[in-house]
C-alpha cells in the first residue's frame, strides 16, 4: 500500500478533516458535518457501533442530506411565482385568474404540479431517446447550482466562493448546453428552430451581461458575493447602483440582458407560441416538462437575486444602523420586487423581431456597456475612496441624466415613426 | 493510501474525465461526441479545483463549454443533416491517431515527472491563497502584459475579419 502511496506523492494529500477544495469555503460546512457526527451522534451511538462508525461516509451523507434539503425547498419557490405570474396576468388583463382550487385558486399549481406528474412521459421514437431523457437534467441542475454562490443573508449561503460571481456565470453558461440538447434531440423543426434560437439569444446576451457585471468588480475588487454585500453596507447610497452613473446604467442593461437570458418576454422568441409551437420543450411531458417549467422561474429568481446582490445592496439594509430591507426577508423582497418587474414586462411589452433583438444587443448594449467599463474606471481613478462628495456628485448626475432622457424620449415619441424595414 | 471523501470525489472526476474523453473518440455520432466532450471539460474544470486553480476552473467552464463547444455543436447543426451523422473511421486514421495520442502522453508524463513544484509540493492542509489575484496582477502589472495585449489584439483582428467575411456586401 505505501509503494500506491508514493506514486501519488505529487498529488495533493487527500484528508477530510484538512484542506478540502482549497479555496472554496467548503470546508466550515464539511467540518461542521464531521464534527455533528464526532460529538453529537457518536456518543449517543452504543459502543460497538460507534468504535466502527464511518464517518468519511458519514459526513458525505449529511452533505447529501442538506442538498437534498436545499433541491427540495427551491422548488417551492416556483411554485409561488407560478402562481403570482398567472394572478399577476390576470391583474393586468382585468380577469380574476385561477379562483377555483383553494382558496383564491392558492392551491392550483399543486394540482398542477399533481397533474404532470400522472402525465404520460413521451418521448419522440425518431429523436435521440439518450439526449432527449439527459437534457432536462442537464438544465435543472445547472439552474440549481447557481443558488449554492447566492448569499441569501449573512448566515444563510451555501458557500463563500473566492470566485462568487464569475462561477455563477460559468454555470449558468452551461444551461446553453441543455437547451441545445433538448432541442435537437427531439426530432422536431419546432424545438431545433428554438433552441438554436435561444443558443443564440443566450450567447449574445450573455457579454453585455458579463461586462455589466465587470463594472461592479472593478468598483469593489473582488468576485466574491459576499465582498460585494459588504461593500454596500451603508445605506442606500452606497448601494452599488447609485455609486457611479456608470453602474446605475449597468444595472439597467444587466437587468434587460437577464430577462433575454431567462427567455422571457420581450425576449421569448425561443417560446415564441406564435411562431414554433414552445420552442425547445415542445415535445416535452409530464414530468420533463415540469422540470423546465420549475427551472425557468428558479432562473429568473436567481437572476433577480444576483441582481439585488450586485447593485441593490444585497441583504443589506437600506438605512445605516437600522434594520430597513436587510437581511434575508429584505433581500427576498427585492428579488421579489425585481421578478414581479420582470412579470410586469411580460404582460406589457410585446415580442420584439429577431433583427431587433440582436440589434439591441450588439449595436446598443454592448458598445454601451464598454464605455461603461472606461467610465468606471476613470471614476476609480478620480474618487479612490467613496466619500460624500463622489456619492452627491454621482446622484446629480444621475438624476440630470434621468431627467434629460426624459426629455428627449418625450421629443422622440412625439415624432412621427419612420417606417420599418421588413428584412425578416 | 487512506481512503477518504476527497480521494473519492477525486477519482469520481478523474473517471468522468477519462471515460468521457473516450466516449468522445470512439462514438460514432458526432453530436454525442460534443456532448461527451462537454463532460470531459467538466471534469477537467474539476480537477482544476483540486489543483486549487479556481479561477482557472471557472474559466475553462465558461470559454469552453458556454462558449467553444456551443459554436462547434451550432456548426454541426448547421451544416449536416439531423440524425445521420456519423463519423466514418478507418484502419490508418485510428492508428496514426493512436500514435500522435502515445506521444502526446509520454511527453505530458515527461514534464509532470521532471516539474520540481509538483514533485516537491508536499501538502499539509494548507489552502493556498486564492489565485485570481495574483493572474490580474501577472497579467495586467507584469511579465506577461505584453503577451495579453498581443493576443487582444490578435482576438480584435479575427473579430474584425470574422465580420467582414459574413458581411453581405463582401460575399455577394
């Protein structure tokens, strides 16, 4: 056994109770796994048994316990938005929306929930059944795994990744793969026409997003969720939004990239109904469906959330020393508030063009985002420090700004539209 | 050798990784291989984490599987017809294959033997300091400042020429 050892001298020494993944702050929970096991369980165990007690197994087994735990309550939350979403439509058409199960119609996505569960589970006999049955995994766990980096508070994250922020992007890039999968492995023009859409969509979407993001970095100097929280901790003000003009646009065109990252509309061309049926889940059932259907309100949760912990303080208050919209239930209110926006777009705005789309993203987000990041940091070069001074000075502009663009959209509605062209 | 959750998750991506890269050469339907190939990256990304390079892992995430190999399964998807396409494999490509593959690993095997960091690294549960820091600061306030603007601009140029070449007015 020691000549095995030395072979595998150069690898890292792999032992629990020291350095696991090294710098992902994995090892507090994993500890804190091993040491519920050594003095809690253990001595409550009889002897025999205890001496024999595995507690490597054992402590893999807590890990998968809390994941399960975790798997298990997220999917609650889209039960609610599922919900909200149809009252919320219902609101803005004047109806009244599911009234008939539970009370105000509360229980009806459980009923839903029920009904795709007993669903047929169909899969496409000319399509790849390997794919087909892969995909929808592929794109749940991906959703799922963005929320293991999201600080809902203090105390209440799954790990302090050093890397927070650009493994969330790295993750949710992945979703890309799931979609194309299931698009393609169903054998349907609809479903490959969506998803090459949404490939598209998603890829392109996916740098005004990433370069957003990179104002904040800059501004903070740090990818780790909760370095960039703890930045923002004195109040409204030092919300990262309002700390340059500069990331008060990046929060706009963020948010706008995140809602064509969800496939939501305006930006639903890869669902569009109208057009391809329901896009790269069309030949889906059951629940397969479902799953697509819980992550797509998880994404736009996470989303919502990694924006409220970007440029909306996070968890943290919206008054210094005072306990306003802090911690985990204000936080979950300015998810909230931010995917109840969302929902308000969608049943406002109609769907824009292809060519529309791609024209806001590469010809208006993208160059607007990079004088972002010129901006930022010439602002870092000028105010090191924030003090009140850049603060009172980058409010101003902000609102001389808001004001000015209010003017001009009011002189340019005002005009009559040129006509469109019709390329597609 | 102790037996512990680390060497398990260990070996659990060191198999991954080696199993999936030789579904990637042996299927014969190429969209499978992509597939399989997004696995293989994974798990690489993984065992970039026990390297404890976690930027780097995040990294290798993002450019290749968000980014490549979406582009390689667009082309596929593009260019070929839906479900027929397979991969043809002959006896001399198979074997010039397998010899380039042999070379490439004994001299993958050379340089891990003769690298003194890696032979001399004796870890005694320390964390080593996070690395993202430390790549900025090589990059953009040291040695290695040149060479990332050199490949910035090369990057702009290919962008640039990549514009050109699917402009309508060129090609028509």
């Amino acid at each position: 056994m020691s000549d095995f050892r030395a072979m595998f001298s150069g690898f890292p020494d792999f032992n629990i109770s020291e350095g696991f993944f090294p710098n992902i702050n994995l090892q507090e929970k994993l500890n804190w796994a091993e040491e519920f096991i050594q003095n809690i369980l253990i001595p409550r165990l009889p002897e025999g048994v205890a001496a024999h007690f595995p507690v490597e197994l054992g402590t893999m087994l807590v890990m998968f316990a809390c994941a399960g735990i975790f798997v298990a309550v997220v999917p609650l939350l889209p039960l609610v938005l599922v919900l909200a979403e149809r009252k919320v439509a219902a609101r803005f058409q004047n109806r009244t929306g599911p009234m008939r199960v539970g009370p105000w119609g509360t229980l009806q996505t459980l009923a839903d929930g029920i009904k795709l569960i007993f669903k047929e589970d169909f899969i496409p006999p000319q399509g790849d059944k390997l794919l087909f049955l892969l995909a929808p995994y592929v794109i749940f766990a991906c959703s799922f795994a963005v929320f293991a980096a999201i600080p809902f508070s203090q105390n209440i994250l799954v790990s302090d990744f050093n890397i927070g922020i650009f493994y969330i992007m790295a993750i949710s890039s992945v979703i890309v793969m799931g979609v194309i999968m299931a698009g393609w492995s169903s054998n349907s023009k609809w479903s490959l026409l969506g998803s090459l859409r949404s490939a598209a969509q998603i890829v392109s979407y996916e740098i005004p997003l990433g370069l957003s993001i990179l104002t904040v970095v800059m501004l903070v100097e740090s990818l780790s969720m909760t370095e960039i929280v703890a930045s923002q901790s004195n109040g409204v003000f030092s919300w990262l939004i309002f700390r340059t003009p500069f990331t008060f646009i990046a929060f706009f065109i963020f948010f706008i990239s995140a809602i064509a990252e969800v496939n939501r509309t305006p930006f639903d061309l890869p669902e569009a109904e109208s057009e391809i049926v329901a896009g790269f889940h069309t030949e889906y059932s059951g629940m397969r469906f479902a799953l697509f259907f819980i992550a797509e309100y998880a994404n736009m949760f996470a989303v919502s959330a990694i924006a409220v912990t970007l440029f909306l303080g996070g968890w943290e208050g919206a008054l210094p020393g005072f306990d306003i919209l802090g911690g985990m239930p204000g936080f979950v209110i300015k998810t909230l508030g931010l995917v109840f926006l969302m929902m308000w777009l969608r049943w406002t705005l109609p769907r824009l063009r292809v060519d529309q789309l791609m024209n806001l993203c590469w010809k208006y987000f993208i160059p607007i985002a990079f004088f972002n990041i010129l901006g930022t940091g010439i602002w870092g070069l000028i105010f090191p420090e924030d003090t009140l001074v850049s603060i009172i000075i980058s409010c101003a502009i902000i609102y001389s700004g808001l004001i000015a663009a209010y003017a001009i959209a009011g002189r340019v509605m005002a005009q009559k539209p040129a006509p469109q062209p019709s390329s597609i | 050798m102790e037996f512990t959750l680390k060497t398990f998750i260990f070996y659990g991506f060191a198999l991954m990784t080696v199993a999936s890269a030789l579904l990637v050469v042996t299927v014969r339907n190429i969209v499978h291989a992509a597939f399989s190939l997004m696995v293989t990256l994974f798990g690489v990304a993984g065992l970039y984490v026990f390297l404890q390079a976690d930027f780097l892992a995040a990294t290798q995430v993002i450019v290749y599987v968000g980014g490549i190999l979406v582009l390689i399964l667009f082309g596929v998807m593009m260019t070929s017809g839906r479900l027929e396409m397979r991969i043809h494999i002959e006896r001399g490509q198979l074997l010039l294959g397998g010899a380039v593959a042999l070379a490439l690993f004994m001299l993958l095997l050379t340089v891990i033997a003769n690298t003194p960091a890696w032979k001399n690294r004796i870890d005694d549960g320390t964390a080593l300091p996070p690395t993202t820091e430390k790549i900025g600061e090589l990059i953009l306030n040291g040695p290695f400042l040149l060479p990332f603007e050199v490949v910035s601009v090369l990057l702009l140029v290919a962008l640039i020429g990549a514009a050109l070449i699917s402009r309508k007015e060129v090609r028509d």
